[in-house]
C-alpha cells in the first residue's frame, strides 16, 4: 500500500534535538487526527529510539540520525529512525529487557519501551556501519472518525518483530 504521506529529517545526534524529533512527528502524524494517547505513545516511543542513537551509536563524536515518517489511509504510521553509528552486535540480546552497554546510569529499557508503545517494532543492524528501528502504529483514521481501521481492530496491542 503506498503511503498518502511522507516526511523525511536528518539532524545531529545531540540531546537537544530529542524534543525536536519528537514534537516533529507528532505535528506531521496529527493530520491522521490521533488521539492524545495515540500520539503519546508514538513520542514516547521516539524519544526512546532518538536517544538510543545519541548515547549508543554515537557515544564519543556526534552524527547524523535520519528519521523517516510514513501516513497511510488505514491509520497506520511508520516511523524509521536510522544513524550511521557503531551498530548492534547482538540485536537479540540489546532488544533483551535491562541490557545495556550505556552504564549504571542506563536502564536498559530502551528497546522494551518501543515495543510496548508501537504496534510493530523492528530492529536491524551491522557493526561499524549503523542501526536501522522501524516503529509502527495504528491510530485513529483521518477526518475525527475515531474508528479504528479494519485492521487495526483485529490486531489490538499485539507486538510483532
């Protein structure tokens, strides 16, 4: 299905622009008419993915992250979120609940925290070369009908990788 449509921002890995990414998705997905849990799940869950990438893949240099939003008629939203940073060697055992390679200071929650706001998350990665995390989400359809989409009914909250 191709997406009615499509915003794509690269900015530096610097904590400040955490709440830029997060205010920009949410002021492009709003013409999708959300609701305001819908919308806070999605910056919740981006905060978690900007910020994975300026303490993980970048942890000594700053670089450029790539954020790509995708609206389609049936209320779905895909959000990729992809640097060019150290990469993931074990993408299973980073996705693993409390690991972290950040630190006491770390929770190690980031991934877990994606996942339960998202309908779908994925997460792909090479070392030396970067990590990709692709978020979706269904929300209410345009027009303030707040049905859900056929599809969204049948799926609910269920996660898939």
């Amino acid at each position: 299905m191709k997406a009615i449509n499509e915003m794509k921002l690269v900015f530096p890995s610097r904590s400040a622009n955490e709440a830029y990414a997060r205010a920009a998705v949410a002021a492009f997905v709003s013409q999708l008419d959300p609701t305001v849990d819908e919308l806070a799940d999605l910056r919740t869950a981006i905060s978690e993915a900007v910020t994975n990438c300026i303490v993980h893949a970048y942890p000594d240099r700053i670089g450029d992250i790539t954020l790509t939003v995708r609206l389609y008629e049936t209320g779905r939203v895909t959000v990729k979120i992809r640097d060019k940073g150290c990469g993931i060697e074990d993408v299973g055992l980073a996705m693993e609940p409390l690991y972290t390679t950040g630190g006491e200071e770390r929770s190690g929650l980031g991934f877990s925290v994606m996942e339960s706001f998202t309908d779908r998350l994925k997460v792909t990665s090479k070392p030396g070369k970067g990590t990709s995390v692709t978020m979706e989400k269904l929300v209410a359809r345009r027009g303030g009908d707040t049905e859900k989409a056929p599809e969204a009914k049948s799926k609910g909250r269920a996660k898939k990788r």
